[in-house]
C-alpha cells in the first residue's frame, strides 16, 4: 500500500510539473502575442493616430462619428505618452474588453462587432477542425494498414485534396452543390429573410448554411492528416514491437490498436502546432461563403481600412488559437504514457 | 553529385511533380513572347465576356463574301435566338391552342416552330391574357418570321452631309466570311473578367508574379530559417535558448495573424508584390529554423566535425564544410515547402484584401479576390475563378511532389 501511495503521489507530481509547465507557456505566449498586436501597429511610420484618421475619412461617411472616434481614438492610443504608458492604457483597455468604436460599422463598438461573430467562427471552425482530423487519422491508419488498392486510391487524392487551397475547396464546394444542384445555399449563416431567434425555423436555416462551409475545411483537414496519419502508421508498423508482438501471437486487432496509439501521439503534437494555420485557411474558407464569423469581419474591416476592429480581431483569433493550443497539450499529458514515466524515473 | 541527381530523377512522385512544374514555368516564360499584351489592359467593355473566338463585326461586312446553302442555316438561327423563356412561352399558347402537353418538345426547335406555325393566330385570346402577353406574342412572331424570311439585311451609311442614309449593299442569309480573310479576330480562351481583362494573359502574369513571391518569400524564409538554425544547434548554450524562445513563440502565434497586421500597417499604397513576398518571408522562417536546430544537433557530435574541431579550424568554416554539405537536402526540401505555402499565404492575404496593390501586376491571389468580390463564383462565370484555383493548386501539387519524391531518396525509411 504503502509503495502504491508512493507511486500515486510521484505520478501527481509529474502532472502538476507538465501541466504548470504548459500553463506558464501558455501564459509567456499570451503576453507576447498582446506585446505583438501592441508593437506591430505602432511600428508604421509616423503617427499612427493620424495615419488612421486619415484613412478614415475614405472608409466613413458619418461625418459625426468621425469626430467622436477621432477623439476617443487618441485617447484610446495615447500616441502624446510614453511607450509603456501607453501599452498600460492598452492591456487596462483589452481586460475590460473596450476595444474603442468600430471605424466602419459606427456607432457599433469593436466588441460588439467582435461578439456577434465569434460564435460562428468557434461553432463553425473547431467542430470542422476536429472532425477532420478524426476522419482523417481513421483514414491514412487505414490505408497503411491495408495497403493495396485502397491505398493507391486514396493516396494521390488525399496529396491533391490537401494542396487544394482552403478557399478553392470552398468555392468548388459552392458552385457545384449550392450553384449548380441549388442543395445549399450560397452564402450567409442563415436565410437573409430571418431574424435570430429560437425557432425550428431558424434553426435549420442555420444548420442548412453551415453544411458547406463545414465540410469544406473537413475536406482540406482530412487530405493532410491522412498523409501524416499514413506514414506515422508504415513507420509504427514495421517496429520491431510489432514484430515481436507478432511472434508472440497477439490478435492483428490488439496490435492495430497499439500501432494507432503511438502513430496517434505524433499527430496529436501536429495538430497543435498546425492548429494556427488551419483556423487561417478557415477564415478565408469563412469568406467565399460570406459567413458571418471573424473572417468576414476582418474583410469588412480591411475594405473599411477599420483597424481597431482589425487589431481586436486578430488579437483575439491569437487567444482562441492559443487557447486551443493549450488544451490539446493538456490531452496530450493525459494521452502520452512517457510523461509518467520520464518524471517518475 | 550526378548520382544523387540520377537517383532523384528515378523517383516517379519528383517526376511528376517536376513536369507539371517545368510545364508551367515554360508556359510562363513563352507565352509573353507570343502574345505581348499587357496583362493589366482593359479590352471587354464590359465584364466576363465568355470564352471563345471574337470576330470583328465591322471587318466581316467589308469582308469577302461567299455563298454558302446550308440546310440547317434557318433553323440554328432560330434556335439560338430563342431563348428558354421564348420556348416556354411558345410552349404556354399551344397548350392553351388545346395541344397536349405530351407533344410539345420545347428543345426540338423545328418541331415547336411547325407546331406554333400551324396554331399561332394573333386576333386569338386566350382567357387571362394580359395586354402585354398578347404584345409580346405579336413581338415573338414578328420575330421569328422575320429571322425565317430570305430577305437580307441592308448595310447603310450616313451620308457626312445630307445625314440621309445611303445603301452600300446586302447581307443575305447565305452570305459568309472566311475568319481567315477578317483582319480582327481575337481568340480569348478564357474570356474577359470583370474588369473586361483578358483572363489567360492576365492568368500567365499572375503566375509569373505569384512564383516570384513565392521564391522570393521562400528564400527569404529559408535563410533565416537556416542561419537561426545553424547558429541555435550549433552554438549552444543561451544563444540557442534564446532562438528557440523566439521560434517556439513564433510557432503558436498564427503566422497569418502576423501577416494580416503588419500588411495593414504597411498600408495600401506602400504594399507592393515585393513587400508582401517579404513579409511574407519574414513570417513564416519558424519551421524551418526549428528542423535546422535539430539536424545540426544530431550532426554536431558526430566523428567528422569533431575531427575538424580538432584541427583547428574555424565555426564558419565547420558550419559550411562539415555540417552544411550534410543538411542540404533537408533545406532544398524546405525551401520548395516555403516557396509553395508563400504562394499560398499570398493567395490568402489577397483575399482579405490585403494583397499587393491592385494597379500594377495581377497575382493569382488578387484575381480571386477580384472574381469573388463581383460574385463569378454565383454567376457561374468559372473563367473567371476556376482556372485560377486550378493553377494554385497545380504549382503546390507539383513541388509537393517533388518534395516527398526528394524525401524517399534522401530518406530510404520511408521508400515503398
């Protein structure tokens, strides 16, 4: 009893080390990304405060607003103070969620803006995210342990699938199912006919819009992980474990099992570190479908030259991937049977 | 050196990937030595002209005329001038004629104009017809008669000083022009998009531009890349702390967020094709400098360059004659990544609106963000889009597959 309690409280410890560990990570890569969004802007030439009003004047019309904005933008920007003055005002500003007027959906607020859009983009990203991934790992497991003529298939498929950029997936997607067999619609995250609300309704009218544009990044995800899912599997499968196994006349399934979890391992790290690069090809996916998520606003936000709005929303498309980030290393802790014993030892 | 390269050229995917490659660079290079235009020049008044040949209307009159009897002349005529409403209308009066449904082929032209020859009768009402319907047959009639009449048409000028009209002579139905004979004939393969542009010569500069974004992204991305990872997995100690910092940091902040601000702040007017292929450069060395470090570590001890310490000679000359020789083929591989996931990241920042300026030279990015923003997409004008995904997709294909070829000859683990 008195060892497994031992045991017990070693493997505790090396938990709380890994899972601070990433936490801190996690915090470091918080803080560089505001320092980032904070810098970057600040880095154009001249006075950014008149920088941006004078391109305001090309992206609004209420002459009103303008003026408003003017001043609570410099303000909000305080250009007259130094530096770290300055990114104190910011980062009071960012926790308090005040992001300052929307320059080209005046007198809406940036978080405003922000709030309406963010729950598509999560409800239609992370979803589409995942499921690819699963479908996509079942898949290249599967056709490198059958090989064969499924594999020879399904190989340069998947090698164009993924090469096909996100947006052109996207549009083939829509000209073949929602312009030419008229299944989907084209455009939008409900009928234009319709108002918000908790009606069946509206409701299929959201899960109808949300088909095309779901399945197109599922089908952009599934091609690369495939690729990556495959090799990891040829790789696990011709390991002297599974040859030992083999000898040791263990069930095909039970091997196939272990092969899967430790080719899975690999593919885990990936889609953490690629987790930035998907959401990207997903927000422009995101807009050849007019989605009413993040990526459409960054576009009416770049065509409105809106920048707060742009700032605010990069700023916060970096915590959602981060965060994201943050959790599969914590399933990672949980799945990775070295991390025990690497600690323990 | 020749071997390694015959071996690479055994290797079926790095082939493949190769053609398709080189194919698209020569059509590149040559196609502007035939057809000279300038990509960006407007000459559809109008947008998205369809795909086919354009003959000078002007030119065929004043060319030479022959005489051609075709039978099927008057009826191809007749069919192309009815459109689908035309037919259905045409369909809505024979049945009202009393016609059964069962007999009307709206798309057998010969059928349905016999068939409306023989029933047409315009003092006739049908009940519930409008004022305008019953014009509009009257028109539909007119019309369809007047293409079936044998009567040409007659070519008048005005006379620069009286203003009256004169006959310069008739076209008569059977009258033909060789296209040879027409001095204006202009071949568009791939019609006008919506700036009235020729798309194939617009679509082979953009090409151009977008390669060269992508090489130039590339090469940046892979220096630096090399240079942090060379120094980080050799040089050790804090100065690789601080790189891996750097890169690790750089891994999870989405280079695009990167790409989006420091585009915008870069401002419209300032941003052209090089300066995205910077940027774009400048974002995405992460990778690269990460895979560097670890294959330099792995080479760092081996007997080769512990010799070469021992000998005395220097960091620089170790990294370029000991290790760098070693991790060539890893960063050729690398560097054909970078330069198809710039053309991409180019592809991408265009259609946020952020791409180079829009005056000067088209990029495949930019003419999907002009073909989506005038909605071809919903109109059905895939000139004017789907060559361009096409293309993309074809460039990122092919050096991906001259990349896993090139890793199944430096790699033999992962060969079949």
């Amino acid at each position: 009893m008195a060892v497994d309690y031992i045991y017990v409280e070693v493997i505790l410890r090396a938990y709380r080390k890994y899972f601070l560990n990433k936490f801190l990570w996690f915090l470091v890569t918080l803080v560089s990304a505001f320092l980032l969004n904070f810098i970057l802007p600040r880095l154009m030439p001249g006075d950014p405060v008149a920088a941006i009003v004078s391109r305001l004047a090309q992206g609004m019309s209420n002459t009103s607003g303008i003026q408003a904005i003017y001043e609570q933008y410099t303000e909000l920007f305080g250009t007259n103070k130094p530096l770290l003055e300055q990114f104190v005002i910011y980062v009071k500003n960012v926790v308090q969620g005040d992001f300052g007027f929307s320059f080209s959906q005046y007198p809406r607020t940036v978080a405003d803006v922000i709030k309406s859009s963010i729950w598509w983009t999560i409800a239609l990203q992370f979803p589409a995210i995942i499921v690819g991934w699963l479908i996509g790992n079942s898949l290249g497991a599967l056709a490198a342990y059958l090989r064969g003529s499924f594999d020879k298939v399904f190989m340069p498929i998947s090698i164009f699938a993924s090469n096909l950029p996100a947006f052109g997936m996207a549009v083939i997607l829509m000209v073949v199912f929602a312009v030419t067999l008229k299944w989907f619609p084209t455009s939008g995250g409900y009928g234009f006919d319709l108002i918000p609300n908790f009606s069946w309704k509206f409701i299929w009218s959201v899960i109808v819009h949300y088909q095309l544009p779901f399945w197109s990044i599922v089908l952009i995800t599934i091609g690369g992980q495939a690729i990556g899912m495959r090799s990891m599997s040829i790789y696990e499968l011709n390991a002297d474990y599974v040859k030992y196994s083999r000898f040791m006349g263990i069930k095909d399934r039970k091997i196939v099992s272990y092969v899967f979890r430790n080719a899975m391992l690999p593919q885990i790290t990936g889609l953490a570190l690629s987790i930035g690069t998907m959401v990207g090809g997903a927000l422009v996916a995101e807009i050849i479908f007019s989605y009413p998520g993040l990526g459409s606003t960054i576009l009416t936000a770049v065509l409105g030259q809106d920048y707060p709005l742009i700032s605010a929303a990069t700023l916060i498309i970096t915590i959602m991937v981060l965060s994201a980030n943050f959790l599969i290393e914590i399933v990672y802790g949980f799945l990775d049977p070295r991390i025990k014993a690497v600690q323990a030892d | 050196m020749k071997q390694i390269i015959q071996q690479i050229f055994r290797s079926g995917k790095f082939i493949v990937g190769f053609s398709i490659f080189t194919t698209i660079l020569l059509v590149v290079i040559v196609y502007p030595l035939l057809i000279p235009d300038p990509p960006l020049n407007i000459i559809g008044q109008g947008t998205f002209f369809e795909p086919g040949i354009y003959v000078s209307v002007f030119d065929s009159i004043s060319s030479p005329q022959y005489t051609l009897n075709l039978d099927e002349a008057a009826a191809k005529r007749i069919a192309s001038k009815l459109g689908e409403e035309d037919r259905l209308a045409i369909k809505e009066w024979l049945i009202a004629s009393g016609i059964p449904e069962g007999e009307i082929e709206i798309e057998n032209t010969e059928k349905l104009l016999d068939q409306w020859f023989e029933n047409y009768d315009p003092a006739k009402n049908i009940p519930g017809m409008t004022n305008a319907k019953r014009n509009y047959f009257i028109r539909l009639n007119k019309a369809i008669t007047g293409l079936l009449s044998d009567e040409g048409m007659s070519i008048t000028v005005k006379n620069a000083e009286t203003g009256v009209l004169e006959e310069k002579g008739t076209i008569v139905p059977s009258a033909y022009v060789n296209v040879n004979e027409v001095p204006n004939v202009r071949v568009l393969p791939l019609g006008t998009d919506n700036f009235g542009r020729d798309v194939l010569t617009e679509l082979v500069a953009a090409t151009r531009v977008s390669l060269q974004i992508g090489f130039v992204a590339g090469i940046i991305a892979t220096l630096i890349g090399l240079t942090l990872g060379l120094l980080s997995g050799y040089v050790g100690g804090v100065v690789d702390d601080v790189i891996m910092f750097i890169t690790n940091l750089f891994i999870v902040i989405p280079s695009f967020v990167l790409l989006i601000l420091i585009s915008f702040s870069i401002g419209q007017d300032q941003r052209g094709a090089f300066t995205i292929a910077m940027v774009i450069g400048f974002t995405s060395w992460v990778w690269t400098a990460r895979a560097v470090r670890s294959q330099v570590i792995s080479l760092r001890n081996r007997d080769h360059v512990n010799l070469s310490k021992l000998s005395g000679h220097s960091v620089v000359h170790i990294i370029l004659t000991d290790i760098l020789p070693y991790i060539a083929s890893y960063v050729v591989m690398a560097l054909i990544l970078q330069i198809s996931s710039g053309i991409l990241a180019e592809a991408g920042l265009s259609i946020l609106g952020l791409g180079p300026r829009t005056t000067e030279v088209p990029t495949l990015g930019l003419m999907m963000n002009w073909a989506m923003i005038y909605q071809a997409h919903i109109l059905g004008k895939w000139w004017a889009y789907f060559p361009v995904i096409i293309t993309i997709a074809l460039i990122t294909f092919s050096m991906n597959l001259m990349n896993t070829g090139l890793d199944q000859v430096f790699n033999p683990a992962l060969r079949d």
